[in-house]
C-alpha cells in the first residue's frame, strides 16, 4: 500500500548534453522496502542512485520523499544516506570517528556524536574495533564501518552502490544476510544498486530491472524471476532459455528443461557442454539451431551422465512456457 512516506521518482531524466543516462522513469519505492536496482553497466542505475542521493543533479522530473520534492536540496537535507562501492572512509581517522564524522560536520557535541558512532558500530557488531584505524581492517570490517557512517544520521532512505563488488564470494553471502538483517531491525528504505542476479534474489523485496535507461520490469523478486515480461529480462536474470513458438517469443526455465537420452520423447539435441555446479549440472544443448540449457539435478544426470557431442532428446512441458512481450 502507497504511503506518503514512500520515495516516488516522476518522471526521472538525466541527459549529458546528448546522452540520455536516465529516459523519465516513474517508479515508487514502497516504504520500510528493501529494494534491488538491477541491470548491465551502463543502463542507468547508479545515475538514478546518485540523483537520489543528489550527488547528481536532476535534468527533468524530480525526487519525492514524505510528499516533498527534495530534488533541489543537498544530500544532507534529503533525508537519504549513500554508502559508495570505494567505502570511502579517511585513512587518518580512527573507526569511531569515521562513523561519527557527518555528526561532526553538523556541530555536534563530542560525546554526542561518540554516543551515536558507539550505537552504530554495536549494531554492525564493530564495537570491540572502535579505536582501530582504516588500514588495519579487513575489507569485510571497512564495509561495516562505511554502513554504520551512513546509518549514524538516522536517515530515512539508505542509498547502496554496489557495496558487496570489492568482498570475495564467500564474505559477500556473510554480509548481504546482515544487510538484510540490518533493514528489517531498523524499518527503513534500502535501495542496492548492483548487477548481481544472485545478489539482487537473495536480497530484495522488489527488483527494478533497468535497461537502456528505462525501468524494464519491477516487483516481487520471484515474480521477476518466474515471470519475466521481456526477452532481456528473461536472458539478463538468467536461468531461462527464449524460444519462438507459432512466432511469439516465450521463455522457459532451465530448470524445467528436461535432458533424456536420444530416442526418448522430445526433440533432437546435440550437448555442447556440460558444467558441474555442485547440487546440479548445467549442460546445454543445441537443438535447430539454438542452444538451450538444462539445468539437471547432480543425482541424475550421473545416474546416466552426458558429454559434448553426444545426441540427446530435450522436452518440457507446453504449460510451463511463459510468453514475453514482443
């Protein structure tokens, strides 16, 4: 349900000279939300996240939070905070004064300001490392620090840009489960800009796919996985095969592709590779032309496992085949 106190974009442009970055999106960030912005480098996002956040100016439309257009003022007052990709954080302050430097900026009393850096860190579970100093953080540590220096002011939107792309694979699921954790506990508006499918299925209420400087397909993150409206959509979240049926695109999962051997029941296939992926085998095929991809429970396919080159039969069934927008 709308509230006036959801984040609305309208009519949203950015142009550099002839370059359109962002084509007048509309789009409400419902809120309390934990929302992903998804898409390939160059479609738009971060320019939106950062004419959110106002460290990019608007060209056309505005930035509506709690009912009021807040596309003129400085991020400061916009009641946004925005976590960059890069941390950020200055080399020669301690952990707690990094965290409570905006605090700073605005005057604040030391104890104050000591007090509130203090509540963040116990939050991000950084308290014990108050005293240390940047450079002697893992990168895991310094992305909690850099999030507990956004939160520090309270801010009704916390704005993310790619905040997990420097962390290693293992360290990323760690901290994208806190991130959840943090925007449940604290009731506020997350936007995650990032090109991560994974991340974005793991992480979102709702996912707004951008391409070519337009919002392609927004909501549920299930319902944008299950049932994608576009081809782009389907490829770029990736887990479909596209076919055209009686001239109409439709997609299909891979994981509702099913591989049999040749001379069973479906239509003439020819493996091209097969990718072991630990609870399931990828093995795609190319049938008339196209190439389709099964994704095979482990237990099976080494039950009666297939190679590149060998001849195989792909089936599905029709009802599970979703038809996409032209």
């Amino acid at each position: 349900m709308r509230t006036g106190k959801d984040l609305e974009l309208v009519g949203l442009t950015k142009r550099y000279g002839d370059a359109v970055a962002v084509a007048g999106i509309d789009h409400v960030f419902s809120n309390g939300s934990y929302v992903c912005l998804l898409g390939p480098s160059g479609c738009g996002k971060s320019t939106t996240l950062r004419m959110i956040a106002g460290h990019e100016s608007v060209s056309d439309g505005s930035v509506v939070l709690d009912g009021k257009d807040i596309s003129r003022l400085p991020p400061a007052k916009r009641g946004t905070a925005m976590m960059f990709q890069s941390y950020a954080l200055f080399p020669h302050l301690s952990v707690r004064d990094n965290v409570s430097f905006s605090l700073r900026m605005k005057g604040e009393a030391k104890e104050v300001r000591h007090k509130a850096a203090d509540e963040m860190l116990e939050l991000v579970d950084m308290s014990h490392l108050a005293d240390r100093m940047p450079d002697q953080l893992s990168g895991g540590q310094q992305q909690r620090v850099a999030l507990a220096r956004a939160l520090v002011t309270r801010p009704r939107v916390l704005l993310l840009d790619e905040p997990l792309s420097a962390l290693d694979p293992f360290l990323r699921i760690r901290v994208r489960a806190e991130l959840k954790r943090l925007q449940r506990e604290l009731g506020i508006t997350f936007i995650h800009v990032t090109h991560g499918q994974d991340e974005a299925l793991a992480l979102a209420d709702e996912i707004v796919v951008m391409n070519n400087a337009v919002i392609e397909q927004a909501g549920p993150a299930r319902d944008v996985f299950s049932a994608p409206r576009t081809e782009f959509v389907a490829r770029f979240m990736g887990g479909h095969n596209v076919l055209t049926v009686d001239g109409t695109p439709c997609a299909l999962r891979a994981d509702h592709t099913l591989l049999a051997p040749a001379g069973a029941g479906g239509r003439d296939a020819v493996v091209t590779s097969v990718e072991y992926q630990g609870d399931r085998v990828a093995v795609t095929a190319r049938m008339e032309g196209e190439e389709l991809l099964a994704l095979v429970p482990d237990a099976a396919f080494f039950a009666d496992p297939k190679s590149p080159g060998e001849a195989v039969r792909l089936s599905w069934d029709e009802g599970r085949l979703h038809r996409l927008q032209a």
